[in-house]
DNA sequence: CTGAAAGCGCTTACAG
DNA sequence: CTGAAAGCGCTTACAG
C-alpha cells in the first residue's frame, strides 16, 4: 500500500504543502472550499502523517511520560490506568511506558527525555537508589508515586505515598487484637526506608507496644506473585506450624499464602489469619474476602498527576503527599 | 537540561557528524581511536539521539505491531506477554500498543502503520467486524490471536486459535457427565461467529447429545469482570434458584459467580458446580480451584509470532492454526 | 487566505 | 577511515 506523505496530498488537491499542514493542524486561516478540498483527499488516501516528522519540529506540548514498573502488578496497573483518567482534559499528552523488573526506569526516562523529549515523569512502583544518578543533571519535574522522595538528593522530585509505617502498624495491630502472638510477615526485603521497610517498621511497633516478641524467623522474604508466596509460604508452615497469623504486604502474597495453608490442611480464618496489602479488586472476590490495607488509587493518582502540573506548569515546588489509606476489614481475621 | 545533538558531539569530538553517526549506529569503518573519543563524549552528555529524526530516514527494519484490546484482562495480557519472548533473537523489532475496550484497534493498526512505518500486526483479544475495512488496502501481513479468520475477507490475514467450539463442547460435557441438567451459560453475545457464539455452540452440542433442553432463560450476557459477573449472577440466581451448574466463558466470569453464590449462601462445588475458560494463573490458587480450558498462551504466542514471519521474511500465504487447548479439571465441578 | 523556503536531527550514498 | 551535502516528512516564520 502507498503511504501518502503530505506533499502527494497537496500535489492531489492542488495545493501547497503549507496549507495541508495547516488543515491537518486544524488551524483558522484556510478557506472553507479549500479546507474541505484538502480533507477529502486526505480521507480517500487514508492519510495519517508521519509522527517522527511531526515530532522533529512541533515541541510536542508538554509530554509527561508514566513509568511503570512490573507488567503484572496488579495494584500499579490500576494506579496508571487511574492516572490516565485525571489526565483528561488537562494541557499536556501523556504517555505510558512499560519497564520489567529487571529493568533500568531511569535509564527509561533519561532516553524518554530525549527521544520524545518528555517534560515530566511519573514513576509507579519504582526504587530510589544509585541508578537513579543518572537524572542527576535533568531538571524535568517527577514524581515519584507509592514511594517517599523525601530523603532524597533529587531537589525536583515530588512524591506521593501512603504512610507506610502507620499502615503496617495496623495491620499487625489488627491481627494482636485479634488475639494472635505467632505472626509471621510475608514481604520484600527489611532493609533500607522503602515502603516495605516501614511497613516492617509498623508491625514492629505495634508488636513492641503490645509486648509481644518478634521471632525473626517469622519474617519471610519472598516474590511478590501467587507462585512465589505459595512455595514460601508451604516450606515456612513445615518448620513454623504453630503460627497462627500472617501480615502479608501485598494481596496477591497473601493469596498464595491462604491456597497454600488450605493445601496444608489449615483454613482461612479458622486456623490461620491474614492480612493483605494494597486492596486490589479480587481482594474482595477471593474467598475468604480479604481483610487488607486499601492504598487510596485514585487519590494518589489524582495528587501525582496535580502535582506535577503544578511544578511544571506553574514553577511549583515539588511537594511530599501522604494520602490516607485505610484498613478494610473483611473475613481473612479472627 | 541541555538535550545535545549529534551536531554537539561532533563539535565537542572534532569530527564530522558523519562520523558520529557512524559510530552511533556501531559501524566497523571507523578508526578505532576516533571512536573511542566520540563514545567518551557522547557518554559524557548523556546523549541518547532524537529517535524522531532516526526513524525519519532509518527503514526501522521490521517493526511489528502486536496490538492488544484490553489492559485489564489477564488471560490477553499473559498472551502478549509470552509473545514478546518468542520475539527474542528475531530479525524484527516489536511494539506493544494498547487499545481498550471502546477504542478501534484497526485505526491504531492503520494509524501505526503510518505513523511507524510498521510491516505486520498481531492483533490479540480483537473482534473482526466492519470497523476491519479500514484496512482493506493494507497489504501488510496481520495475525488475528484467539480468533479465527478464516472466513474473512482479508486474504492476507492469518489466525491462530483453539477450537472454541469443541472446547465449549468439552466444558459443558464435563457438567453433564457430573450430572447437571439445569445448567447456565455466562458469557459473551451468541450471535456471530466469533469465539464466545462457538463456546454456545459447542455447548449446545453437548446439551443436545445429552438430550438436554436448554432453558433459554439460563444463556446470561455479562460483562468480562469480577463486578460485572458477580451483579449478574446475583440477580440471576434470584429468578432461577434451581440452576446447578454454570459454564463461564472466562476465569474471571467464573470467580465473580463463585463469589456470588457463596454470598447466596451456596457453596461451589457442593451446591454449584462452575467451570472456567481461558486457564489464568489465579484459577489455580483461587478456592476453590477452578475447573476450566486452559488456553495454551505459549503455543498461541510461539504460531502467532512463527506465521507472521514466515509471511512477511518469506512471502508465504497466511494459514490458519488450531492450536490444542486443554480442559484442566480441578475442584469447581462434583 | 496562500505559498516558497528554511530547518528540525539524523542517515546515507558519494567522493576522497 | 572521514566529511560535505542531500534528503527523510513535516512545521513555521515570513512575505505576499
């Protein structure tokens, strides 16, 4: 199939190249007879434009790019899609991007920053650690979404985040209310000031309060998928049986956990108690519902996304917003 | 933040850009010294290159489309996963779009195809329908993923799919042999002749050889989500008490109707029996474990990509594969 | 309201 | 091994 370019689109409706470009950018200063000339030629040609020449002189606007970290995580993938709703309207194009795991997102948005010369960033579900040097010399306003950006060296990077500490907090506090001293965590690592860290923090905290020991071998590192949280958690009730409750920091650990202690003979809530983190949707399908930490989506949407256009749009300075997430009970515990 | 250009570092170099370009596009033909002094200068900037500007003059080589109806469904986002690995080592490069449910996946395909200069597409989750005209002049090679298209009009269109209808078969079978005669079916619209009307055909088939009326009463239309199933089920359940068995025509469906009965106070299997489609990583630790058609996401993914090459490297005709699913029988049904 | 021309950042024959 | 120059498809002052 030919691609028509917009010179083959003039030479057909007899025009020049400039007025195409101007009824293709919808702008005011075409005449009516000439306008509809041009569009029914382009409409028969199918033609589309090409995006890279476009690119290469229009600024684009102001494009802000939203990184995204773990394809099937389901709690961060409803976060950007709720992103994407509180873009609408708004004077800037965004854009989506996928990064796995393994992956470098600031290299992601370092190359983003030049290819589509991207004005701002939104990291959902990233790490702040060394890698994140290279943005060093970038001054585009980002924000970092789920995690503190307090403690940073980045001068320009807002965030927003839930207070983890208080919710891991609680979530323990939940389960020694319950009547529970056995409790093991399921999680990511302890070290360091991200989330999960605080979230241990928390439970920490309420243990200490209530004056219960932790035995720290009740701490489990483990993925964050249903296949990993099943096998951690079979081979932990072999050596930990009489554990009666698990603070899990993601739902999709704590389901792999219930499929495992019903596989081992154990029920959920009956014999062994879970919390989950996140409240993402199934966590109201599963059976038993899962009583869990519901991290506000659309808040934290909503705050990223205002923000940033406040830094970019009008020079703000970037700001750290803690968004109030809340404890759903539901029938995991008792 | 200064964005350099392959102008800058030529200056910043001594060289031509010329030569920088070479360099940026690994070329043999440069002295080695010179090189080495243009790469400590570009990775001194930062320089990443104006991909607008590449893709203006570059071919791009292959670059194919695999575009994706859907964000939110399990099942399609683990098929483009897993398509993205048999696309390892091929001499192409791959592009993930996604469209969700409203928008018209053949103007992106149309639309890329201009705008990216891509050479064939992998539609995956899709409906063939008139929307699909826009394409008609297209001659780029395309595979339509879990839907047959071999009754179309597009001569250069291939498919890969399982045999929905004898799998429909399989899945209500199953029921049958369990002992159900009042049985319902939640899924997609019956008419046409795409996946979800060969599901209700199989289904039929196995009623009919059974010598089993079907309540027409008992065919509910649902949306594909945990909500959507779930408010369907509890109003269906309502008007039809007595029903014993569903066929859902996807794990999600399926969970949403679990959920619901169990609330109704019935539990599954014991006072319902449900079977699945499609086989999800959650159906093996959801609880019950579902009985459900498992869709062999690797081979679908592996022929797709295999088909497509072999049409646009090698020119050979489209085909159309039936790929083996597999009924995978676990705790939903008694 | 319309068009000729310069330029966006890069690649690629072509000539040396 | 290296560089000057043309050109990719578009946009945008500038002039009319």
């Amino acid at each position: 199939m030919k691609i028509y370019t917009i010179k083959d689109i003039a030479r057909k409706a007899g025009v020049s190249v400039t007025t195409v470009s101007r009824v293709l950018n919808k702008r005011p200063d075409v005449n009516q007879a000439t306008r509809e000339k041009v569009e029914r030629v382009m409409a028969e040609c199918h033609f589309v434009g090409n995006a890279n020449a476009r690119g290469l002189k229009q600024p684009d606007g102001d494009l802000i790019a939203i990184i995204l970290r773990g394809r099937d995580n389901p709690f961060l993938n409803a976060l950007a899609e709720a992103m994407l709703q509180h873009t609408q309207g708004l004077d800037a194009s965004f854009l989506m991007e996928f990064v796995d795991e393994q992956a470098d997102e600031f290299q992601t948005a370092l190359r983003l920053s030049h290819e589509k010369r991207v004005k701002g960033f939104i990291f959902v579900g990233g790490r702040i650690d060394e890698r994140a040097k290279v943005l060093d010399g970038m001054d585009s306003p980002m924000v970092f979404t789920t995690i503190s950006a307090e403690n940073t060296s980045f001068s320009h990077a807002a965030s927003v985040f839930i207070d983890d500490r208080a919710m891991g907090y609680q979530a323990m506090k939940t389960l020694i209310d319950a009547g529970h001293t056995r409790i093991a965590i399921f999680g990511g690592i302890r070290q360091g000031d991200d989330g999960f860290a605080k979230r241990y923090t928390g439970a920490m905290d309420a243990l200490a309060e209530a004056c219960i020991p932790f035995d720290d071998e009740r701490f489990v590192q483990t993925r964050f998928s249903l296949r990993g949280a099943y096998d951690t958690a079979r081979s932990f009730f072999e050596s930990k049986p009489d554990t009666t409750a698990v603070f899990a920091m993601s739902d999709t650990i704590a389901f792999g956990v219930i499929r495992a202690l019903q596989d081992m003979g154990k029920s959920v809530p009956a014999d062994v108690s879970v919390v989950g983190f996140d409240g993402i949707e199934m966590s109201k399908f599963f059976i038993p519902r899962l009583t869990t930490v519901e991290q506000p989506v659309d808040d934290i949407a909503r705050e990223s996304v205002q923000v940033l256009m406040d830094m970019l749009e009008r020079g703000e300075e970037p700001r750290h917003i803690i968004v109030d997430a809340k404890l759903q009970i539901r029938e995991s515990v008792q």
